[in-house]
C-alpha cells in the first residue's frame, strides 16, 4: 500500500485482520521475536526503514512518523502530569532538529497545541494525570503528543473508538483541519467504516491479514466490489425496529493459525467457486479502478 | 398493551468522597447518577436507551436487577411494586428479569465451563428439577445459536459474538418475559454484531419476550427499539417512540445527538466549533442548560416532561405552554 503526502488513508477491517499490526510494523514497534517480518519493504520519504539501524529509526519516529496509540490509558504514562509527557515529545523535536526552544517557548507550543484541539482550560489539563482525565481529553493529549513532534505522516490507531459521537466527531474534525493546514499525512486505523468514510480520501480494506479491496473512498461505499466489503457495509444497521435481518456475513473471522486454502473469505462468501478454494485471487482493476482481492472480477 | 416494567421517579445516588462535588452539590457527599427518571417498558416491545458515556444507563439496568437501591422512585415489574428493602422482591426481580452485561470477558466466571455457567441460572431459579437441567441447557443453547459443542468451552476459548450468546443463554434458560440488554454488541465487530442482533430479534418473537436494550450507538437503537429515552447525566430528557425521536428530536441535546449520528452518506461533520467542556451538566436547573444553544432564562430551572403528543416528551421548556 502506498500513503501520498498530504493525504488521509483508512485502514479498515475487523478485529484481527492485522490492521494494528501493519502500523505498529511500519513504525517499527514489533516486538521480534515473535513477530518477523520476513520480505517487503517500507520506503519513507527514499529510505527503506527496514534497512535502519535502530538509533536512524529513532530519528525519523516522532518527527517523521508519528503514532498515536489505541487505548489513550496505556499509552499515557500514568506517573507522569500531561506537562511533562509534552515536554518529553518536544525534547524529541529539539533532539532531532537540533532546536533551541526555551522553556517558555515550549509552554507556548503545548498551550497553542492543546487550544488548537479544543481543549478546555489548557492550563488546567496540563496539572493532570491520565486517570484525571475523560476518555475524550486523554485522546486529544495522546494526539498532541504525536502532533507536537510535526510528524509528516501520522498514524492513528482506533483514535475514535468508546468516543460518544459527537466527541468522535469534534474529534475527526480536528485531526481534518490539522490534515489541511500541516499537510501531515494520516494513516487512519479503524474498525468503523462509518468513521472512515467521513474521513478518508482512500480505503483499504483488510481481511485475514491481507488487503481485500483498494480504492477512493467514495468508490467503495457506493459501489464495494468485494463481496467481503459488500458485506461489511450491509452489516451496518440502518433502517427502524420492522426492518428485515441485516444481511451478516456467516461465520467468524478465521483463526489465522488455521487459514483456509485459496482465497481467504472464501468460506463465509455467498458467491462462493471452485476456483475461490483451490487458489488465492491475484489483484484484479474494477470497472473504476479499485484494486480487489477476488476471482469475480476476473476478465473473463 | 400492558407495560411490563413500569419505572417513576427513579433517583439513584452514589455516595462521593472528595472529587468534584461542586457540580451535585446535593445532600452531603450524594450523587444522584440516575435522577428522577420515568419510563415504561411495554409487553412484546422493546424500549431503548440512548446516553453518552457515564450517563448512568447501565446504573439503571443494574437499579432494575436489583444490584443498586434506588434512594427513591417506584419500580413495578409486571403490575408488582417492589420493594428494595425485602430481600424476597429482589428475588422476584432476579426471577423475572434476564439480563446481558455489557463486558462479555468480565461477565463469565472463567473458571467454569459454558455449560455451567448457564446451568447456574437454573440453579439459582430453584423452579427446575435437576434431571432436566441438560435438557433445558441443550434448547437454550440452539435458540441463541451456539454450537453444542461449546458447552465443554471455558469463555476464554470462545470468541466475542460466542461469549455474548453465552450471556444471553444464561439470561433466558429460566423463561422469563423480560431481557435486559447492556451495550450486549459494543464490544463485537460490525459482522458479528449484525448476527447478535438478527438473533434477538429472532428470540424475542419467538419467546414473546421484552427488552429493555442500553446502547450508545444510534443506528443500533433505531434498528433495535420501538421506544426510546435519551439519557444525558442521569436525567432523561426525551422519550417516544424510535422513528418520532430519530427523525423529529425536540430537546436541543437531542437534535445534536442525531445530527451527529454517522451515516454512509459523506455528509459535512455537525461541530458549533464549541469547547468540549469537561463538565458538561449544570448542577441547578436543566443539566444541558450549561452548554445548550437555546438555552434561555427559564433554564436554571428544573424542566418538567413535557407532553408533546403522541407518547412524545421533553424536558425542555422550550415546548412549555406558559411561555
């Protein structure tokens, strides 16, 4: 997959389809053993990160790539005020960029940072600790942590989610208008494909650790062309008490220790072949341009 | 159409050492988390609750198992008022009324089988003969579609829609008309959720039964309820039926509420551009008065429920004749 400068793209799927994973692998965050990551690259701004030694991809984590983490309470050291987790971000930028920021400078960057996220009484919030704090405030702390550094590509990890909505949504607007006057790239981890295409320039759709369908955001909620896809979207409730079931996809995700042969949804889809069980899709182009995971779309 | 629980002037308090007490300053050191709440549950229909989080929709689900006591209010459950002081009404609740935890890991003993999880329930209701204990587990498990085989799983090996049919299992292998579902999908993927909710709905024809279903995802409430209130720091502030308040809100906090409801539709994000104030509620008057937008004089006042016709109500004096 590939992320263009300045733009917001979502990676959505289910729980365990490896969603996670492929952020914290590009940030370089995996613990190995067990994880390994055996071919491939990830090229950033020329270099392959994979090629780095340990202290160059310190230089690029922060300022070059930032993250903010799942759960905003883990992230967060609990022994530390928001001050000072802050100020640690910002001795990172010092560090890298080789900045002279005096201490009173600072505090004017993290109370312009944290206004900017519409923090109320920013003063008050930096005295906090993490528990101290809403879910919604320790979320808008975590991202200021990664935003401080002015990172060119920020990867968000399920930022929205246990957010009451209009939370989730002041915060989408946020990191939309922080997108627009930084020009930080977003990659935006969600299970949520409502909150993805509010957001999103393109998907990814991911499923069994793999990328089902590709393509512009608009293309995919009007016209899925992966049947997995097809059914995550009418999995969405949407009509009143006396609507007819919801059309579920059957099953579970797989267990990934016991994949399937060929293509990996191929037991829980309706459109079901021969050929789906006997051998994984190749990248098929649909009619505008998505790049799908499925024998369906093959030319015949 | 009989209402099968009937809830008036419900108010539950917690008891608050330090923390911000400023805000409830009611009583010494009480915070009504539940606050004069009414609503009904009707036979055959299922009544939503919408609220943010910390609104106190589960305190009343739990009010109505019979695991908090209300401070005051009545509480009537199929025409019998209950009592919280008699241990034998709470009984009677726990009896009547199922109920599905929102966590679905912290809500099974992990250190029992699925099959003994739910054969506690049967134990516990006393109104089955052991014999027919395995009987009566084998129906409840087809009816919410778990595989026999689970029943020798420990939780741990069941994945999160699995888990939640075992709750579910276990809250109606006693026959009862009454489910309480707590968030019973918010921690399960979109696909799994879909199957969950196809299920109740399936169980609730086929068993005749009632929900009283708690969530924080709109478009989960419309699909799910007939009835709905809106809950916002322990005060109801709308009730009627789910298509007049989803597609006619009439407290402010409500049309917020819906306005801000995702949809597939690339639609503009509703944001006034507001602060997220910490502390969203008012300590006198209507709680939403602090950050509503029409929010006038009258509004350090407590509002009443407002009849707006059609079972439709607010608590809001925008629709308060006198003005």
């Amino acid at each position: 997959m590939r992320i263009n400068k300045g733009e917001i793209v979502g990676i959505v799927g289910e729980s365990g389809s490896g969603k996670t994973t492929l952020g914290l692998g590009i940030i370089g965050l995996l613990d190995s053993p067990p994880a390994d990551i055996i071919n491939g690259s990830i090229t950033f701004e020329g270099k392959d990160l994979l090629k780095l030694t340990y202290s160059e991809l310190s230089q690029i984590r922060g300022p070059g790539i930032g993250m903010v983490f799942q759960e905003s309470l883990a992230a967060l050291n609990p022994v530390y005020r928001t001050d000072t987790q802050l100020r640690e971000s910002i001795e990172v930028l010092r560090r890298s960029q080789d900045l002279n920021i005096s201490s009173k400078a600072e505090k004017e960057m993290i109370i312009e940072i944290l206004n900017d996220l519409r923090l109320d009484r920013p003063e008050w919030v930096l005295k906090k600790y993490p528990h101290e704090l809403s879910g919604g405030m320790r979320q808008r702390v975590s991202i200021a942590m990664a935003i401080v550094e002015r990172p060119k590509l920020l990867i968000l990890d399920e930022v929205t989610t246990g957010l009451d909505v209009y939370v989730q949504n002041r915060i989408l607007n946020i990191l939309k208008d922080l997108n627009q006057r930084t020009g930080a790239a977003m990659m935006f981890i969600t299970h949520d494909l409502l909150v993805a295409s509010q957001i999103c320039d393109r998907l990814y759709v991911m499923y069994a650790g793999r990328v089902m369908e590709e393509g512009s955001t608009d293309y995919i909620i009007n016209t899925p062309a992966h049947p997995y896809t097809q059914k995550l979207f009418a999995a969405i409730p949407q009509g009143f008490v006396d609507a007819p079931p919801l059309p579920a996809p059957k099953g579970e995700a797989p267990d990934l220790r016991k994949l399937p042969p060929g293509c990996k949804f191929h037991p829980r889809c309706p459109f079901v072949m021969q050929k789906c069980k006997d051998a994984e899709p190749p990248v098929f182009e649909s009619d505008c341009g998505d790049k799908v995971l499925c024998w369906l779309l093959e030319k015949k | 159409m009989s209402n099968i629980i009937e809830v008036s002037n419900l108010t539950v308090s917690f008891i608050v050492r330090g923390g911000n007490l400023l805000l409830f300053e009611r009583g010494s050191g009480l915070m009504d988390v539940v606050n004069d709440v009414s609503f009904n549950v009707r036979e055959g229909e299922t009544f939503g609750l919408a609220g943010e989080t910390g609104s106190g929709k589960s305190v009343i689900a739990w009010a109505l198992v019979g695991l908090m006591t209300p401070r005051s209010g009545s509480v009537r459950v199929l025409g019998k008022e209950i009592d919280f002081r008699k241990k034998a009404d709470v009984t009677y609740l726990r009896r009547n009324i199922g109920i599905v935890f929102q966590d679905p890991v912290g809500s099974l003993n992990p250190r029992l089988r699925v099959k003994e999880i739910i054969q506690e329930g049967l134990v516990a209701a006393k109104t089955f003969d052991r014999n027919e204990y395995g009987k009566r587990i084998d129906e409840v498990v087809d009816l919410v579609g778990l595989r026999k085989s689970s029943l020798e799983a420990y939780p741990r090996e069941l994945s999160g829609g699995e888990k939640q049919r075992v709750s579910l299992a276990r809250a109606i292998v006693v026959p009862r008309k009454v489910v309480i579902l707590d968030e019973p999908t918010s921690s399960l993927d979109v696909s799994v959720q879909a199957q969950v909710l196809n299920t109740l709905k399936e169980l609730k024809s086929k068993l005749d039964l009632s929900y009283f279903f708690i969530t924080h995802d709109i478009n989960v409430m419309k699909y799910m309820s007939d009835s709905l209130g809106i809950l916002y720091y322990g005060k109801l502030l709308e009730v009627g039926r789910t298509y007049d308040v989803v597609t006619n809100p009439e407290h402010p906090f409500t049309i917020r509420l819906m306005s801000n409801v995702p949809g597939l539709k690339r639609t503009k994000i509703e944001d006034q551009g507001e602060r997220l104030t910490e502390q969203g509620s008012s300590a006198t008057g209507c709680v939403y008065s602090k950050i509503c937008p029409r929010a006038f004089e009258k509004c350090s006042n407590s509002p009443p429920m407002i009849n707006l016709g059609s079972d439709h109500h607010a608590a809001c004096f925008l629709y308060d004749e006198a003005n």
